[in-house]
C-alpha cells in the first residue's frame, strides 16, 4: 500500500473502499467537484488509470486476512468512510463472494471502528429487503420493512447478512454516524459494458438492444422494479457523507420499471410469458456457464418490494434528476457504443478472444 496522505485541514476527507466501479466512479466524480470535499482517498484492489481532482488511490486487498491494519491506517486520516466494494461473480463460487461481500466489508466495518471515524456509509440494497407484501405487491415499502432478503441468492443473502451485522454494530459503536444507503438497480452508461459481463454474458448480442431491434417484451407476472441512475445515488451518497443523517435510506426513481414501461422504451411487443418458463430457460444458461446471472437470483427480483424514498428526500432535500426509462436509455446507449471507463471493473476492452471465448470457454469474460 502507498503512503497515506495526511488530512488537510479544512473540509471532509472520504475514503472510498471500492471506488473504481459502477458506483464508486460516480461518488469520486460527484466529490471530487463538491467544494465541501477537501480530498478523496479510494481504495481498490486494481488501481485505475484515472485521476480525478484532488483524489489519491491506495492499493488493498480486503478479502486478505491481514487487511484490516491496512485499512485501519487509511481510515486514520478520514473523516467518513463508504463502503462499496462487492463481487458479483462467480456465482457458482458462493464462498467466494462470501470472503470478499461479507468477511471484506465486515475487515472494513471493525477497521474504521478501531480508528474511530466519524461516519460509516454504506451500500446496502433494495436486495437486502424482504419479499414484497403479498398482499399488495405494488405497495411501496419505507425502511422499515424487514430486511432478511431472499436467502436462496447470494447477493440478497450477503446483503441481509450485513445489515444484521450492522444492527449489532451500531449497538457497540454508537458514536460512529452508520447511513445504510439502499439504493434500487443502478445503471449509466459507463457502467453498461461491465453489466452485460456480469449478468448477461455471451449470450447478449449489443445489436439486440437497439430501440425497435427487440420484438418481444417479456411479461412475467410478478416482474416490476425500480431503476436509478448511478449519478442519482451518487449526489445522495455526497448528502449523506457531508450531513449529520444516520439510518437507512431508499434510493430510487420513477416510473417502476414493467413490461409497458420496456416495451414502449424498446418499441417491443409484450407477450405473456410465465415466470417458470423464465426460471427454466435461465437454469439451463446458467448450468451450461453460458449466463453468468443465476436462477435464484431471478428468483429474488421477483420477490423485491417497490420502495419508498421520501425520507431521502425529507432528511437532505434528495430528488433524482433523471428517470428510471433516462437512466435505461443510457445504459441501452452505453451497451450499443461498448461504453466504460478508465477503471478496470468498468473498461469496454474484452481480453484476447473476446466474445468468441465467451462463447467457446462458456464463461463470462472478465477483464
């Protein structure tokens, strides 16, 4: 690890843990222009080829054993610390984003207590939630809806997990300032190429996402979720590190994304299709390695409840600029022009072989 820089002496210094994808390129852009920001430390496996304003980059591990004095040294000269980091794939290795999700995050929590730190944000999800009311599955849900997740699909069982850990940390560290951030599916264009590694794979041709180039729409009963653009979060994120907010808080925009919603987007025709259909075609993809997304994890959206963001918005004024179609229409834009970034999470560039290794190893490439 570098050298750790000393904390200037006015305005907050932000330590990002996993600042180099989808997310943490938003917060970094967003604060290293905030003037209430005097300096950005991220911290990432891979470093990136990127230098924002005022922002340093440090080297960590956090799946390694011997991390948490790393970090802990980091933290030292922070004012808040968000945390972001999350391994999506493998998800035929459960135990392995277990080490990074859970055991990483958890180095991460017990590190900036040790130095004490003033503030902890961190990135929860709509995936942390519990399954929709039964009753009225278009109700919208405010935080205090249980958060047990779906315990079938990793991303929804680490995300529970880490909110049960924190409920007991907040209890053994009242002092430190903990802001829970669930924010809903998180799309920009940037973002669009390392996406469609992550949960389509080979099998998602760009072409196929052209507007008026997908003829069928899928209508699966029970399908609905909310979309929000990267940058969105990103302000609320900047809101909640530079107030004195603590708690949990829903991030999401309108309209709740449905087969209409998709299909006048994509200028698709809707057609009935029944969630077990869906599920089966999914299973046989994702067994053969041809998907990287797994069926439980299918089987977890279409349990995710619509939630409610008013407190967001009532605690710092938080509203989105954009809409959930805006935010799908860049990140359609992002898939047809093989956007990324400077970031090795988020570069466009496949490795040698490309989509013809994808296809021939059965693997998702991953840069």
């Amino acid at each position: 690890m570098n050298a750790v820089p000393a904390r200037p002496s006015e305005g907050h210094t932000v330590v990002i843990v996993g600042a180099t994808g989808n997310l943490g390129t938003s917060i970094v852009r967003a604060a290293a222009e905030d003037e209430r920001v005097a300096q950005v430390i991220g911290v990432a496996r891979r470093l990136p080829n990127w230098s924002p304003p005022r922002t340093r980059w440090l080297s960590c591990d956090i799946t390694r054993e011997d991390a948490e004095p790393e970090l802990a040294e980091v933290f030292r000269s922070a004012d808040v610390v968000v945390h972001l980091a999350w391994l999506f794939q493998p998800t035929h290795r459960p135990a392995l984003t277990w080490r990074t999700n859970v055991l990483g995050a958890m180095r991460v929590f017990r590190a900036a207590a040790e130095v004490g730190v003033s503030g902890l944000v961190y990135a929860s999800s709509v995936g942390a939630y519990s399954p929709r009311p039964a009753h009225d599955p278009l109700r919208r849900v405010d935080e205090s809806w249980p958060t047990h997740g779906w315990p079938e699909a990793a991303y929804t069982r680490e995300k529970a997990y880490l909110e049960r850990y924190l409920d007991a940390y907040e209890q053994k560290f009242p002092w430190i300032r903990v802001v829970r951030m669930r924010p809903a599916f998180l799309f920009k264009q940037e973002s669009a190429s390392e996406q469609r590694r992550l949960f389509a794979g080979p099998l998602l041709p760009n072409l196929l996402v052209r507007s008026g180039n997908v003829p069928v729409i899928p209508d699966v009963s029970g399908l609905s979720m909310q979309f929000l653009h990267t940058d969105d979060a990103a302000e609320a994120f900047l809101d909640a590190v530079t107030s004195t907010v603590r708690g949990p808080y829903n991030l999401a925009s309108e309209p709740v994304i449905d087969a209409k919603v998709l299909a006048r987007t994509l200028n698709g025709r809707i057609v009935r299709i029944p969630a077990g259909a869906v599920r089966t075609a999914i299973r046989a993809a994702w067994l053969t390695r041809l998907l990287p997304a797994s069926p439980q994890l299918f089987d977890a959206a279409l349990q995710l409840p619509l939630m409610d963001w008013g407190r967001a918005h009532e605690d710092f004024g938080w509203t989105p600029r954009r809409t959930s179609t805006e935010a799908l229409q860049e990140f359609l834009l992002g898939l047809r022009t093989s956007s990324g970034m400077n970031t090795p999470p988020l570069t466009s560039r496949l490795p040698r072989g490309g989509r013809a290794r994808e296809l021939a190893t059965r693997l998702a490439a991953r840069p």
